[in-house]
C-alpha cells in the first residue's frame, strides 16, 4: 500500500467496490487494478451512509489509538518498559508515529465525511453527524501538532495543500461545528445502525458537538466561549461520546478496545501505567495520593490500573470491551468548573461538586470496580480552599487552590483521552505552572516536556508546502 498522503490528494481517483468501503478507515491508497476496472462500483453507487461507519471507526484511531497512548506516557499516566514504547517514552518519538493517526484523519475520516456532505446534501442528519466528525479529527490533529493542512484540502487544483496557522483551523473548525448544530437542530433523529457513536440520535451529536467547541475554546484561553459552549454540551454520561467496543467474544480484535489490543497482541509488557504519577496519586498508600478526608480513590485506582503483562489480566479501564472516551460528560463539566471558576469561586465550586455527586454514584467505574465502599466524593465547602484549608495547605488564594483541584481532577477524569496533555501545555503556556500536576520528566537526562506531537512523516515527504517540523519541544500557537 502506497504511504503518500498530500492531505486528501491521494483520494481522488479512488472507486470503490463494496468489499473495499473499509479500506476507507486505513488511509491506505486502494491498488491501481481497482481503478481500471470499468465494471467496479463507484462512490456514486453507495450508499452514503455506509460511510458514517468508515470515518467512525477512522476517527477512533485518531482520538483513543497510538498517539493517544503516547500522549498518556508525556503526561505521567503511562510508562513504555521496553521496546518501542521505551524508547518513545524516553523521547525518541520518530515523525513515522503520527502516519497512521494522520491518515486515519485524513483520508479516512475526511474522505468520508465530504463525501457524505457531497452526495447527500439534503440528509441533514448525515450531513450534521460527519461534520462533527469533520472537526474532531482535525481539531485533534491541530491540537496535538499545530498548524495542519485545511483549507486547501480535497481542492482538485491544488495537490500540495498549504499548513494553515492552528488558531486559524480551530476557528474554522468552530465555525464547522456551528453548521454542525444548525443541520442536526433541523434533521430528526432515526436509528442509524452505521452511526456506531449515537445510533442516529441528533440530541447527543448537537450535545458533542457544543463540548468540541468549548473545548477548542478551552484551548485558545477563551475561558468565557468555554463556558458558554460547555453550557450546551453533553450533559450526562448517557451522552457520551466513545469507541464502543462490540460485546461478542467472538469478533475479531480489532473491534476490542484498542489498548487491549496491543497488549493482546505483540505488545504485551510493553506498556503500562505500574509506577506511574497517576497510580501514585490514587494510591493511599503513596505519598502523593489526592484523596483526603472527602475522597476516597481506591476504587478509580485499581479501575485505571493496568495489568501490562496480560492482556486477559485486565477487567477495567482496558478491559476487551471497555468503551474509550472521545468527548465526554467528564470533560464537558470539567470545562464548566474550571471556566466559571476563572470568573466566580462559587459558582466554579458548585459545578465541581456536581462533578463530585456523579463520581460518588459510581461515575467513571465499570461493575467490576463500582464497590461503594471503596470511593467517596462528599461535596467540598469554601472552608476547604481558604489557606490552611483541606485543600490549600501552601497558601495559595482559594481561586487558585480551587482550580488547581480542578485541574487536577481533570487529569485523573481524563485518563485515555487527551485532555491532560492539552491542559498541561496550555496552563504552563499561561504561566500557571503551579495549578498543573506535577509529575517528572521521563529521564535524568531531560530538561523540560514535550510541546507538541510532531507532522507525519508521509506529509513531509510528499508535500511540498510541508514546513520543517520543529520537534517536541516547539510551542504551538495557543499553548504560548
């Protein structure tokens, strides 16, 4: 399979049989022979809704896949012991580990997703759903690495489309989603079985959709956009948005979760979280654990511990047919709290203990970890953020000493998504290191932590407008 990716350049010639729709999910060029053959079926000869399912599946590689993990071993909650994932996890990151995210975003969330909006104009509901889709994958991409193509792509005229500034597609990525709402607000709902996030249902896509925007908001500082988009966003977890792994023991592993999958397959002992910052923190018996008299996190630790040895070993958070976040309840009001905190400490308070009586009815735990006894989330009270208060042990005013246990809830709720690498650069970027958990650099040898994931290695090589990425340690736009 050819490796060249040019945005969507490598997409345009491409007829698809029925049997190749899934190749759509792969980013990778279907072979010549299948062009050539004037009896195949073309994209004209499909159903438009088969390929929802495509750039579902494409966009849960890019959200809960390799760069995921990556991100999760630059952010303290995984450590890579040996092989690969050691030497990534000591920065030895090459630009050939963001090909598949970048094709899975490209070529098999975007190609599908215009194609929808081209074939099917007036299907409001598709048209809604793959716009969302749309932005979430690239929204990903130019948080996670910085300018990116967008303007330019699928363009027939253009073949090396330009990297456009990253504030630039975040604002026009919420401009995408606007559209987004306005197309589900008039469509009705239908079940989907292609649509494998929300079974047809619009409520939960406008719901996602306004938790992307306030996300991207959250990204440019705006905490005020945040807040007001957070407002609108998904308001319970039955509004989450996840890879849903199929329940069938008999499917194969890739519709498994697909951190499970790795370790089930070639990868077993390689990655892990055991001596982690995020284990240390749950854990009472360590040093540095959260918990306090309010908090109880013995149940959230053994959920988010991971048994890297085997993969059948696992019953929570990496369980086979655990379900993975894209965007969800968690970060939705997480985003509140933290926003109308920055404007109003009581009101930031009250959306965190919101936050709290969700986590102290089993929130964030599967069945095998929701055992009342071992977690406790009592409601805090102002008195717990005044200095010297349970919260606020060094003094710091009780704005920041909230927002720091808001940050750092958003680090423990965020666990396998990534958000807790997106509000570590963003915090220190602002100049508020202190409100940012504190976990260590991978090495002795390293000096600060990572800025950003790099470019593919595909693009750069077959784009000729590619700049020269800048490596690890670059700033992006909003992270400065």
């Amino acid at each position: 399979m050819k490796k060249t990716i040019k945005g969507l350049k490598t997409m345009k010639k491409i007829l698809i049989p029925l049997t190749a729709i899934a190749l759509l999910t792969t980013g990778c060029d279907v072979d010549k022979s299948i062009n050539d053959n004037p009896n195949d079926i073309t994209l004209a000869d499909v159903d438009p809704k088969l390929f929802l399912n495509g750039a579902q599946l494409a966009n849960a590689i890019v959200q809960v896949s390799h760069i995921n993990r990556i991100c999760g071993m630059y952010s303290g909650q995984l450590i890579g012991y040996t092989s690969l994932y050691s030497n990534i996890y000591g920065y030895a990151l090459s630009t050939v580990e963001t090909n598949g995210e970048w094709n899975s975003a490209y070529i098999g969330v975007i190609t599908n997703a215009r194609h929808i909006q081209s074939a099917a104009p007036n299907d409001k509901l598709l048209v809604g759903i793959s716009k969302v889709l749309e932005a979430n994958a690239i929204g990903t991409l130019a948080l996670l690495t910085g300018d990116v193509p967008y303007s330019e792509i699928g363009n027939s005229e253009i073949s090396d489309p330009k990297f456009d500034a990253q504030i630039e597609v975040l604002a026009s990525l919420s401009t995408l989603l606007d559209g987004a709402i306005s197309d589900l607000s008039g469509a009705t709902s239908r079940k989907e079985s292609f649509d494998i996030y929300f079974n047809g249902d619009k409520d939960k896509w406008i719901a996602a959709a306004y938790t992307l925007k306030a996300r991207y908001a959250l990204a440019n500082k705006d905490y005020t956009g945040a807040f007001a988009a957070a407002g609108n966003g998904i308001s319970s977890s039955a509004g989450d948005m996840m890879y849903i792994p199929r329940g069938d023991a008999a499917i194969n592993a890739g519709d498994k979760n697909l951190f499970y999958t790795i370790i089930a397959g070639s990868r077993a002992g390689d990655l892990g979280n055991d001596g982690s910052f995020l284990l240390a923190i749950l854990d009472s018996s360590n040093a540095l654990y959260r918990g306090n008299a309010k908090t109880n996190e013995t149940a959230r630790h053994g959920y988010y511990t991971i048994d890297e040895s085997s993969a059948s070993g696992n019953t929570g958070v990496i369980e086979q047919f655990e379900p993975q976040p894209i965007a969800t309840y968690s970060e939705n009001q997480l985003i509140k709290a933290e926003a109308s905190a920055r404007s109003g400490f009581g009101t930031g308070l009250s959306a965190l203990n919101e936050y709290r009586a969700w986590l102290a009815g089993g929130g964030r735990l599967n069945a095998a970890f929701d055992v009342a006894a071992d977690y406790k989330y009592a409601a805090y009270k102002q008195k717990d953020f005044e200095s010297g208060g349970m919260e606020n042990a060094d003094g710091l005013t009780k704005k920041d000493a909230l927002l720091r246990e808001i940050i750092e809830e958003r680090y423990v709720s965020g666990f396998g998504s990534y958000m807790p690498f997106n509000d570590h650069r963003r915090l220190r970027g602002a100049g508020e290191s202190d409100l940012v958990p504190p976990f260590p650099l991978n090495t002795v040898g390293a000096t600060q932590h990572v800025e950003r994931m790099q470019w593919s290695q595909g693009e750069i090589s077959s784009n000729e407008n590619a700049p020269t990425d800048p490596g690890l340690y670059a700033k992006t736009a909003v992270n400065k």
